[in-house]
C-alpha cells in the first residue's frame, strides 16, 4: 500500500543523462520528497550506468518509460539541444512538466512550438538557465536597480564539447538570459562580431546590445580563452553592482546615503580643480558584500533550479525561468549570430567570421 508521504512525493524522471542530464539525476536523487523513477538515454549502457548509480530504471524509450510509470509527472530533459523539441513536446502534449536544458532550443522557430505547446496543454515549462539561481544573481536580481549600462564577460579555455553550435548558443545564452531579466526592456538593435577557428561556428564573440528603453549591454564570450572569468558589472542610477559568477560573490556601491555624501564633496572638489591624485577611489565610496539567504540546501544552484521547478508544479505558479524567458534568450542569441554573420571587415572575403573555413584546412 502507499503511504501518505509516498503519495506527496514528486515523481521524476530524466531524459538524456549525459554530461548535464546525470547531475539532474544526482540532485533529484538527493532532494527530500522527490523520488527520481527512471532515466531515459538512447545509450543503453549509459542509461543503465546511470540508473544503477541512483538507484532508478533505465530505459532507452520514454514511451517505455511512461507506460511503466504513468505517475511520472516532471521531467528534466537534457538531449542534446537539437532534439530538445521532439522530445519535449510528445511529453507538454501529455501536461508532464518540463525542465528544459539552456538553450531551450537551437531555433527561434522551435523554441516558440515549445512555448506554444505548453501554454495550449497548461503545461509547467522551465528553461535550465541555471545561471539564474546562482546566490550572486539572486542577490543583484533583488536590489532591483534600473540597469542602465551592462558589461559581462564569459571566458573559458576550450573543452572541445559543443562543437555543434558556436559560442553565443553555447556559453553567451547564460549572460543574454541575465541581461534580458535586468534589461527589462525589448531588443532594439545588435551590433556584433565572431571569430572562428576551430570549426564553421564562432569561437568568440563581442555584442553591444541597445534596448528600447536605452539600456545598452556589451557582452563578451570566448571558448578560446587562457584562463577562467565569469563577470558581469551593472551600472545604474542607483549604485553599481559587480559579480563574479565563477565565485559566485558580488559587490555593490551604492549612491545613496554617506555615498552620496561623499560623491558630491568629490564632484565639489573636481569642479574646483582640486589635486585629488592622491586620493583612493576605494576610501570614498562604502563597498558592500551583496549576500543573499539561500533556503537550506538550495545552495548549490542545480537543487535550487529544481526546487524552483518541482514548486511551479506543486503549486501551478510561473516557474523562474519560464517558457518565454528562454524563448527571448535564443531569439537574442540568433540575433547575435546574425549580426556576426552581416559583420563585414575590410580587406575580406566572404563571411564576417575571421577565420571562417578553418574546418576546410585554411
Ligand atoms: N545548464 C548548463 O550549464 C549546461 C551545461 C552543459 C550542457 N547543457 C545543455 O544540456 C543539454 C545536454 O548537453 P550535454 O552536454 O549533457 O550532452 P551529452 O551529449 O553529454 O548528453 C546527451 C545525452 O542525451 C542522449 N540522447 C540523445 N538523444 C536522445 C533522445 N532522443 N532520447 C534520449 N536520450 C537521448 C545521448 O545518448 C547522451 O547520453 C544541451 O541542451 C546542453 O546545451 C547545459
């Protein structure tokens, strides 16, 4: 017979445990009132390796799988983004809840059909823009500031995977989801450009994007880097705020209160011609530590991503990062590519793309 707390429990599963999909896995595997049912992966070793290490079913069909857990009522899908839509929406249709990994498709075209499908089935969609629940985000997001100017930068050394799109889809689409949540406005234009060299896809890419509402972004991302840096810098009326994402720490200034104070004795100063090149910029102004109480173990950002989602499909809310989040985040990052491609350099052929047709031998 099933008990009363058996019957509360969140039942899921996982579609696709591959390098992301197994640590949905693990962290269903470890949340108090969810019981992780099965793993699906077309690799039926790998369904098997993962299923035997979390102690669920493997199967390597999600009819299957359905048909021998019909209580299954979330899923995490994480295929490879170019399946995102075959398998997400056979699964909306049926009104099981979705956590979709970033991007939530490669398309603009197929990220609406997911949309759409889950609004016409009433449907719970997240997007995994895991990003979103990192403490340092969280603890910005809160301050509520009109972002006014946004710097972000997202190098890493190369890793060989994800070859199959470039960096915007791949590493940029976590800062174009950041930046849209604290832009709060519509796109209005997007100037960009890409270099290329390890394959047909851009490697690195730096846009400037202006928003109706004036807010203007510069974003850079590179998987070519030499070292590790994950940071975003926002500028507002209201004060300044850096994170580290890597870290997962952050500072802000902000201008009022003895700031402000501070700032109008300088800018009196300034205007007098003053000699102020003694004076530390850092003595002036107070720098706070932004930190955010994180609910008892939604430090770790994947079990907050799927706290967040089990709680739109306990309570049917909106989830964080719902369907139409992600949705804007692959239409911003097609209109980044695009710009990259219209890029023209003078002097050269072709694509804007810098090295376009390395993967030919040039
Ligand atoms: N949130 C993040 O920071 C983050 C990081 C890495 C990857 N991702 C995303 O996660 C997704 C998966 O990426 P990955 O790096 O784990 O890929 P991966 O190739 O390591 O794993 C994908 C798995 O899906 C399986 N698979 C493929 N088609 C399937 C199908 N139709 N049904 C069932 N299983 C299928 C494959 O056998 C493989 O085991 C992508 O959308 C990617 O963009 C997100």
């Amino acid at each position: 017979m099933t008990s009363n707390t058996q019957q509360a429990q969140a039942q899921v599963a996982v579609i696709g445990v591959g390098r992301m999909g197994r640590h949905h896995a693990r962290t269903y595997k470890q949340m108090p009132g969810v019981q992780l049912k099965a793993v699906v992966d077309l690799d039926e070793e790998r369904a098997h390796t993962v299923a035997d290490e979390y102690g669920c079913v493997a199967y390597t069909s999600v009819d299957q799988m359905l048909g021998e857990h019909p209580d299954v009522g979330a899923v995490t899908v994480a295929v490879p983004t170019q399946h995102h839509r075959a398998t997400a929406q056979p699964l909306l249709e049926r009104k099981i809840a979705c956590l979709i990994e970033k991007p939530l498709a490669p398309t603009v075209t197929d990220a609406k059909a997911l949309v759409d499908c889950a609004e016409k089935h009433d449907a719970v969609l997240q997007v995994g823009h895991t990003e979103r629940f990192n403490p340092a985000v969280r603890a910005a997001e809160a301050l509520k500031f009109n972002a006014r100017f946004l710097e972000v930068d997202r190098v890493s050394p190369m890793t060989f995977r994800s070859l199959d799109v470039g960096v915007v889809m791949d590493m940029m689409i976590h800062d174009l989801d950041i930046v849209l949540m604290l832009a709060q406005s519509p796109i209005k234009t997007v100037h960009a450009a890409g270099v290329a060299v390890l394959g047909k896809h851009e490697d690195v890419a730096g846009a400037r994007i202006v928003f109706e509402n004036g807010c203007v972004a510069n974003i850079t991302a590179s998987r070519l880097a030499l070292k590790t840096e994950r940071k975003l810098r926002v500028f507002s009326e209201s004060g300044y705020i850096s994170l580290n994402y890597q870290t997962r720490e952050g500072i802000v200034i902000h201008t009022d209160g003895d700031n402000r104070k501070a700032l109008a004795k300088v800018r009196a100063q300034v205007a007098q011609g003053l000699d102020l090149s003694d004076l530390d910029y850092q003595d002036i102004v107070q720098v706070k530590e932004l930190t955010f109480d994180l609910p008892p173990g939604e430090e770790d950002q994947l079990t907050a991503e799927q706290t967040s989602f089990l709680g739109a499909v306990r309570d049917g809310s909106r989830p964080t990062v719902d369907g139409p989040a992600g949705y804007a985040a692959v239409d911003a990052a097609e209109r980044v590519v695009a710009a990259i491609k219209a890029h023209k350099w003078e002097g050269m052929e072709g694509s804007a793309l810098l090295l376009d047709g390395a993967e030919d031998g040039v």
